[in-house]
C-alpha cells in the first residue's frame, strides 16, 4: 500500500507515552498556574458595569441568539469539505519520494479537480456576499 | 472501469455546462445524449476488456459489465421518460442530472468493487447525492423531512457497513473480498460479528425487513421522479454489492452455514411485511414504496441460494423490476391524484397509457410472459438449489399471490371503474406515449426471451 | 497494550453512538452521535493497522474521514434547510409523512 509499514515500527512499551504524559503535565501546570497568577496579581474591582458582557468596548444590544445570515452556514460547510480533502496530501507528503513523477502528475490530477469545485463555486456565486 | 471514469467526469462535465447553458431542452439533450454515450463506453469495454484499476481494488468482469450496461440502459429509458419532470424540482436543472450521473458513477464501483474500501465508497457516492436529491424541492415540507430521514437514516447505516468492514479487517488483515481465506477450520468471533454488521449496514441500504421503515417515508416524501430512480437502479446497485461480496468473501460452506439462515429470516420477514402493508395503503405512490420493499424481499432470495442461478436471477430481476417500476412512476408522476381514485377510468380515457401501465404492473405481479415472472422463477430456483429453503419459497409464492391484490386494484381501476382520471393530459405527449410502449414490450420481450440478458453472461 | 482493549474502547465507543441515535430526539445531536460511531471505527481501524502492520487500514480511515466530511457539509446543508421551514430540529416534530 501507499504508506510503508516501517512508519509504524515506534515501540508500544508504556515508557513511550511519557512524552504525552510531559506534555499534558505541563499544559495543566501552565494553564493552572496562569490561573491562578492573574486572580492573585491583577486588580479587582465590582460593580455592574463590571458583569456586562463585553464587546469591543461598544455597549451590547440584544441576544447573540438569533438567525444569521444564510451565507455563514454556507461558506463554514465549503471550508469543512476543502479543509478535510486535504488530508489526501499527507499519504503523499510521507510518500512522494517513493511515487515519483507518476505520483506528481495524480497529485496534479487531484488538485485539478479541487480546482474544478473551486472554480464551479465561484461561476455558482455561492461566495457572494450580496444577493 | 469505462462506466465509472466516464460518468464521473461527464458529470462534473454537466455541472460546468449547467454555469454556461440557460437553454433547459439544451440541457436534458446533453444529459440524454451522454447517457447513451456511457452506455457505448461501458459495452465497448465488454468486447475489449481493458486493464483493471491500478492497485487492483476494481475489477469489472463481464457480469459487472451486464448490469452497468442494464443500470445504464433503464436510467436512459428514464431519462426519455421523465427528463422532462427534473424541470419540477427546482432551478438548478444540470446538477440534478449530474447528481444522477454521480449515482451512476457509484453503481458502476458496487458492481465490480474487489475491495471494501471500495464497497463502502460506493455505497457513499451512491447515498449522498440521492440525500440532496430527495430535498431537492426545498419549499416542500415533505420532500424535507425525507431528505433528513433518508440522511439520518443512511449515515447511520454506514456506521454498521464501517464496523463490519473493520472487524473483518481486524480478523484477516486484507480489505480484498477475494484474498480472505475465510474457509479455513476455526472461525473467528470476530469474523461472524463483521458478518453481522455487514448483513445489518447493507440491508438497512437496500430497505429490508426489519430495517425497511425508513424506506416508505422517504419514497412517498421524495419527488416522485426521484423517487422513481431511487426505487430502482439504486436498489438493484445495493443487491449486486450485497450479493458480489457474500458470494466471493463469504462463500465457503462452513461460513454460509452461519449465515444463510439469518438472510433468509431476513427475506421471509421483507416479504411479509412489504406485501402485507401495500395491502392497505391508499396513495398509489406509497404502495409502489411498499411494493419496492417486496420486491427488495424476492431479490434478497438470490443472496440465500449464491451461485450462477442466482447471478442470472439478480440480474433479470434488476432489468425486470427497474424498467416495470420506472414505467409506472413515469405514469404516475403525470397524475394530479396519486390515489387509487385519480387512476379511475384511464383505460378509456388513455388507453395506450393504460395498456403499457397494465404491462409493468403484471410485471411486477410476476405474470408468465412477462420479466417479471423470469425473474421470480430464477430467483426462486436458485433458493430452492440450497437445501431445506423450501418453506421460504412457498412463503415467497404466497407472498406473490398476496401481491397481485394491490396489483390488480390499479388495473381493476383503471379498466372497470367509472369516472374522470386525473391525469395532466397535457403532458402525454406521442412522444411519450410511444416510449411508454417500447418500454412495455422490452418487459414483455424478455419475460418471452430471457436469453436478451442472460446471454450475454459467459 | 493488548488489542483487545482498543477493541472494547471502539466498540464501547460505537454503542454510545448508537443508543444516541435511538434515544435522542434533536437532529444535530443524533448526527453527532453518527460521526461518533464513525470515530469508533476510526479507533478500530488503526489499532489493527498497527496490530497488523499494515497500512492499508489508516488509507482507509483517511476515506472514511473524507466522506463523512462530505456527509457533513450535505447534511448540515439539509439541516439548515429543514430549519429555515420548521424552526425546529427534533425530529419528533416532523410527522408530515406518517399517515
């Protein structure tokens, strides 16, 4: 298959999941302690003003919960299905040593056809902001 | 491999030329036109097989050839019949072809899948465009909730096609349905639970019993014209899947031995329920949906008997059922009353329409002299060659006779009962009309010949 | 680690997401519940690739991740849709097709 099996030969012993384990320990420390450090050194103060949700300095109006513009949903649903083809570079970013020219020339096929959706999505106006 | 390269690209192909084409009659012309050209392709390929896809995970043979060239052959006959009702769906006229041609694109993989990686790519790009075109009329309560249901129901599905596909990868450590080597002395657990799933994943797709109660929602929810391909060339693409995998994977004696009989509950239950409910439904569409899942329930047979019998069975029954059922719902989108009533006295009115409708519906019956009865017989045939499957065959005999109730109604209809049919005689065309009856006698033409088809198997 | 256990961890994985899609009424949560029984066969999929030394299975799961991207993007799309009309996800209300 595409991917060499000697990518997978890292030992399995537990020792080898201490660097994951080093690594959570410090993100809970470092979280933790920046916590902890900003309630003990920063200022306080209390009053109304102070529970106010705050938006960039502009006094909020109404509820954050309301129907938005169709176009949100729309380009957030388009970056999910380009983002995630994506992950058809990674076999071959591994690879592209091993697949050689005939490998390039089906990435090229492939992004010619990412580039086919693309451009269909433009002609199709789905990234127009205005109607 | 011809079909499937070349409905993919022809479809996107469609896309673009729906951005440049505002002409709709342009566009049906395209979409007819290369859909004869991917049956020439696809037969091309049978008198010169060409080189299998690289890394060996498709392998079209000459049975894999046959039904791309049957599934190609009814969606053109449905294309002629009712390309003129995409128009109905909504504006986006070339996606709604192209989306079919993507479906087709799907079919062509299920037929000559070598690999489940494959088999579960195909059952995907067959899925996933039929969710978009089930809501394509997007103003349309009904249309919505089928497609949500449809959705919902297909992905989770797909989830117990996934953890069968893994299992049985965990147990042989090969995706490739040939290299398996399951006939071996011990069984693994593992192995029989794959199996499970994969006989759960995949009856849920084709809507058998006791997986089948999303399909009547979605078929009477779904446009009609949607519905009409949904109901046939897709079905018929999940049997040759279903029946491609079980009789090269899971073949060998001491593993059917575990499975056989849970498809045959399977095929008794599909049959009981389908039949027994199209008994009492009033909407035409609906009891076509009903009349589906029974179908669904005889074609399951040829998965109980797995050998060349049931090849030919699944494959005449795939060409019977498609064009009877495209044909009836080509006359029923034409109807503004889709129940039983609105049929009443076409037979006058439209006797052409009338006689070709009759045609499809004893078709479906199962009639000597029509397809339909072929297909019933080597289907039957190949359940009765696996020994001690006798009681499922009178049960599916039974069932068959049950089935002519619901058929008749609609002829007794039709034929003898008074009163103005409701029928947009606007849209009967000659055209359509002469359609309709070549569509018929191909029915007739190989339930007296079934040699059209099955003489083209080696 | 023996693979046994990354075969109850996916499994019980894949049984959460199904007793999701049975109990829960909202659509968005039912559909969360799929894609969780599609990562418990992700899960699967890799232990045994690497139980097997072979990385035919972790191709695999880059399909399945693709395509559930696309079942995505169209369900949500179908989602939207049925929202824009009914102002509700539960599937409880839609009822329009049981007569």
């Amino acid at each position: 298959m595409l991917l060499h099996s000697y990518v997978l030969e890292a030992g399995t012993t537990p020792i080898s999941y201490f660097p994951i384990v080093l690594q959570l320990i410090m993100a809970l420390v470092f979280v933790g302690g920046v916590m902890i450090a900003t309630h003990l050194l920063g200022p306080k103060r209390k009053g109304s003003d102070k529970l106010e949700n705050f938006e960039c300095g502009i006094q909020s109006q109404g509820n954050a919960r309301q129907p938005m513009a169709i176009n949100y949903f729309l380009t957030a649903i388009l970056f999910v299905l380009f983002d995630v083809e994506v992950i058809f570079f990674y076999p071959y970013a591994v690879n592209f040593k091993i697949l050689g020219w005939a490998g390039f020339w089906e990435m090229v096929l492939f992004v010619a056809f990412f580039f086919a959706g693309f451009f269909y999505i433009i002609r199709k106006g789905a990234l127009n902001w205005r109607d | 491999m011809n079909e499937i390269v070349f409905t993919a690209v022809f479809g996107v192909f469609l896309l673009f030329s729906g951005l440049f084409i505002r002409s709709k009659n342009a566009i049906r012309f395209i979409a007819i036109t290369g859909m004869g050209l991917a049956f020439l392709v696809n037969g091309w390929e049978y008198f010169h097989p060409g080189n299998d896809w690289p890394g060996g995970m498709i392998h079209a043979d000459h049975v894999s050839i046959l039904f791309n060239a049957i599934a190609l052959g009814c969606t053109l006959v449905y294309f002629l019949l009712s390309g003129k009702d995409f128009e109905q769906l909504g504006e986006h006229l070339a996606e709604y072809f192209a989306l079919v041609y993507f479906i087709l694109c799907g079919v062509g993989i299920a037929s000559s899948f070598t690999s489940l990686l494959m088999l579960f790519l195909a059952i995907e790009i067959i899925s996933i465009p039929q969710y978009i075109l089930a809501g394509s009329q997007k103003s349309n309560l009904k249309s919505n909730e089928a497609s949500l249901k449809y959705f919902l129901m297909g992905a989770f599905s797909t989830g117990f096609l996934l953890m069968g596909i893994a299992l049985l990868y965990g147990s042989t450590g090969t995706f490739h349905i040939g290299e398996m080597n399951l006939g071996g002395s011990g069984i693994d657990p593992l192995v029989l639970t794959g199996i499970l799933f994969l006989i759960v994943g995949l009856t849920f797709k084709v809507g058998g019993a006791p997986f089948h109660f999303w399909t009547p929602d979605v078929y009477d929810g779904a446009p009609s014209v949607v519905t009409s391909f949904m109901a046939t060339v897709v079905k018929a693409a999940g049997f040759i899947a279903f029946l491609r995998l079980f009789s090269i994977a899971f073949s060998a004696d001491n593993i059917t031995a575990h499975w056989t009989l849970v498809i045959a509950l399977i095929a008794a239950a599909t049959l009981l329920v389908g039949n027994f409910t199209a008994v009492f439904q009033v909407s035409v569409k609906r009891m076509l949906a009903y009349s589906s899942i029974s179908q669904a329930g005889f074609m399951i047979l040829a998965l109980v008997g797995l050998g060349t019998l049931a090849w030919d069975g699944i494959l005449l029954y795939a060409a019977a059922y498609s064009l009877a059922t495209i044909g009836a719902f080509a006359v029923l989108i034409r109807m503004e009353d889709y129940t039983y009533e609105g049929y009443r006295g076409l037979g006058k009115k439209q006797p052409l329409v009338a006689l070709a409708n009759t045609v499809f519906l004893l078709s479906l019956t199962g009639i000597p002299a029509t397809a339909g009865f072929m297909a019933k017989y080597f289907v039957l045939s190949s359940a009765l060659q696996r020994g001690g499957m006798l009681w499922l065959v009178i049960l599916a005999l039974c069932c068959a006779a049950v089935s002519a109730y619901y058929y008749f109604r609609l002829i007794w209809a039709m034929y003898f009962q008074e009163g103005e049919p409701a029928i947009l005689p606007d849209r009967i065309t000659p055209a359509f009309k002469g359609l309709l009856i070549f569509t018929a006698l191909l029915v007739v033409a190989i339930g007296v010949y079934p040699g059209l088809v099955l003489n083209w198997l080696p | 680690m023996p693979i046994s256990n990354y075969i109850f961890l996916s499994l019980a994985l894949f049984c959460i997401g199904v007793m999701g899609v049975l109990i829960r009424r909202n659509a968005i949560i039912i559909f969360m519940c799929i894609e969780l029984m599609l990562n418990a066969v992700n899960l699967m999929l890799v232990a045994f690739s690497k139980f097997h030394h072979d990385a035919s299975a972790q191709v695999f799961v880059f399909f399945i991740m693709v395509v559930a991207a696309a079942e995505v993007s169209v369900g949500l799309a179908i989602i939207v849709m049925v929202y824009r009309q009914l102002h509700s996800v539960d599937v409880g209300v839609m009822n329009r097709l049981k007569h």
